[in-house]
C-alpha cells in the first residue's frame, strides 16, 4: 500500500480509501466485515461511511451501514488500527426522512452523536458535510440556478461554530466537505482564516473520475494552493469504468441493473468515452477498471481513492491498482479520449 496524509495534519494514511455504501443494501453484514478484514490486511486503514448509507437510500435501512462497521469494531478490537470517516446528511427530498434542518447547531450535534454511538466509538476521525446545504451544482447537476437566493452564506460561521465544540469535546477530530463547489470551499477556508479558532476544512470529497474530470476546473488549483485534499469518490462511475456494463446483457446483479436510475454515468457520450477507454486497456493488456484507478492515483491533488465493492474478485481487484504504473503511452491516450469527449458524466 502506498500512503498520504490527511493535509495539515500528521494523520497517515492509505492512498486508497475502503468505500462502505453498498453494506447493508448490496452486501450482507458479513460480507462488509469480510471486506474490513482484507482491506487492512492490505494496509488499507482508511474507511469512510456515511449516516445516509447504504445507497440508494432507504427509510428502513437508516444508518445500517455505520451499524455494521460497528459490530466490526466491537468484534475484532480495531477501532485504533482505522482512520474512520464518516458525514451528516445534507437537506434534499430522499433525506427528509432523516431531518429536514439542515446543518443547524442541533441537527450537526445529534447527527455526530448518533453515528458515534452506532460506529460504537468515542470519536469520529473526519467529519464532513456531505452536500451542500445551500442551493448550488452537485450530484451531476449542470446548471447553476442564478435566481436562488438564500441566507447560507451567513451560516458559514454557525456550522463552524458548532464543528469546533465537537472537536473540543473530542468527539470528532477533524472535519472535511463533499460535493463543494469552489466558491463554497473557498468560503470555508477564508472563514477559518479569518476566524482561527475555527477548524480548517481539510478534504474534499467530490466525484473524479475517467468520466467526470471536473474537479480540474476551479477545485484543483483550490486543493492545492489552499492544501485541501481531494477524496476522489465513484473513480470507477458506478462500475462502469469496469466495462461491464459494455455489453447487451447486463450483469445480474450490477448496481446500474439493480437501480437504474442512477444513470449519471450512462449517457451516449459516457458509453462511447468508456469504449474507448476499454480498448485503450485491452490495447496494452490492461484491466479497464485497474487502468482507471490508477489514472485517478497520479493526480498530484489526490488524497486518498475510495474504493468500494460488491465482490471480494472485485475488492482484490481495486486494491491491486494501487502497484500499477500508467506508461506514458497511456496516459497520452487517455489525453486523447478526454479531449475528444471530455466530462461526459458531471
């Protein structure tokens, strides 16, 4: 395994991180503690999660997924050997089951405190916002609604605020956003610039991917001038960057024949880009799926790769990517493709 940092901190670790959001809904409890259990075999010992896992989301299958890794930590003693990452649910209509308060003081509080107590820990290690309260471009969305004016900016502070009391009590250690814009992460930063005794948001997690490379535009020049590390979240677009879904019959169980309207990665364009891409790894005898982690791996803004798996072939094929070096033949042609059909997947 190869290792980071969490910016501005001496917290290490593993350059590719294990996703969760599939336990409890695509995989058995069992099956997520299997995965556990091989990742930090691996040296994997970065984890994130989420109160809204598993996806797609569920009224009944509430927070099941933090439950899981758990009785994980409770069963093989582990807790201290992880670097836990977890989020607060954002306002949106298939959220409104968990709270419809958004990032208010005591929204933040009892959402931090009931992961706490289904992780079974005294801590959380990095807390983020996992969208934007506010109006504003994520999830795929293209346009920005210009006419949609809210107080949000004012509540900067009071998220905050209240973030700090938590990292003074010891409950979280950290924090980080998700789905950021650069206007949103530039605000947070300048907010704990000016204001410091305010946590510093260290990472952001937001979509990267062979499909979606929109990070580059705005956020890249933010994460690195600024040491905000990206989490580079669907680096395989849902499985597609497998190529499985290439062929007429799907994959039975495939997440995208399952729940097909998670099409954010299915467009014409997103077909025809990842046919390319296949051929480009089949042409210098690579795996597709390898290939393209191993792409997001070389990107100097990179802080960790999240991973996630419905299959341990799957699991041990992901974390493997981590020792393949990408020639310059193919990242040229890589280049090439992105440029012909660039960002078909926002």
């Amino acid at each position: 395994m190869k290792y980071t940092r969490l910016p501005n901190t001496n917290i290490r670790i593993s350059k590719m991180c294990l996703g969760t959001m599939t336990w409890g809904r695509q995989n058995s409890e069992a099956e997520g503690h299997e995965q556990m259990d091989y990742a930090l075999e691996q040296g994997i010992n970065f984890f994130d999660t989420a109160e809204l896992y598993p996806i797609p989301p569920k009224k009944e299958l509430y927070a099941i997924t933090e439950e899981i890794i758990g009785r994980w930590f409770k069963k093989t003693g582990n807790r201290d050997k992880v670097v836990l990452a977890s989020k607060i649910a954002g306002p949106a209509p298939f959220s409104k089951y968990i709270r419809t308060t958004g990032f208010r003081r005591d929204s933040i509080i009892t959402a931090v405190e009931g992961s706490l107590e289904r992780l079974q820990t005294d801590y959380i290690d990095l807390y983020q916002l996992h969208w934007p309260e506010r109006a504003t471009n994520f999830f795929g969305q293209r346009e920005y609604d210009s006419e949609s004016h809210d107080f949000w900016e004012d509540r900067i502070h009071q998220v905050l605020e209240t973030l700090r009391d938590l990292v003074k009590e010891g409950k979280i250690r950290h924090v980080g956003l998700s789905n950021e814009t650069p206007w949103g992460t530039m605000r947070y930063l300048e907010e704990s610039k000016v204001h410091q005794d305010l946590p510093r948001m260290l990472t952001i997690q937001n979509p990267y991917s062979l499909l979606n490379r929109l990070f580059e535009v705005g956020l890249s020049e933010v994460s690195m001038r600024e040491k905000i590390g990206l989490l580079a979240y669907s680096p395989l677009a849902f499985g597609v960057l497998s190529g499985k879904y290439l062929d007429e019959i799907k994959p039975r169980k495939g997440r995208l024949t399952l729940f097909p309207h998670y099409n954010r990665y299915s467009s014409e364009n997103s077909t025809r880009a990842t046919r390319q891409y296949a051929d480009l790894a089949k042409a210098h005898g690579l795996s597709l799926a390898q290939m393209a982690l191993a792409f997001v791996n070389t990107r100097p803004f990179l802080t960790s790769n999240i991973i996630g798996a419905t299959t341990m072939e799957q699991l041990k094929e992901n974390i493997d990517s981590i020792h393949m070096e990408l020639s310059d033949e193919v990242l040229d042609g890589i280049e090439a493709i992105h440029n012909s059909i660039p960002n078909p997947a926002p």
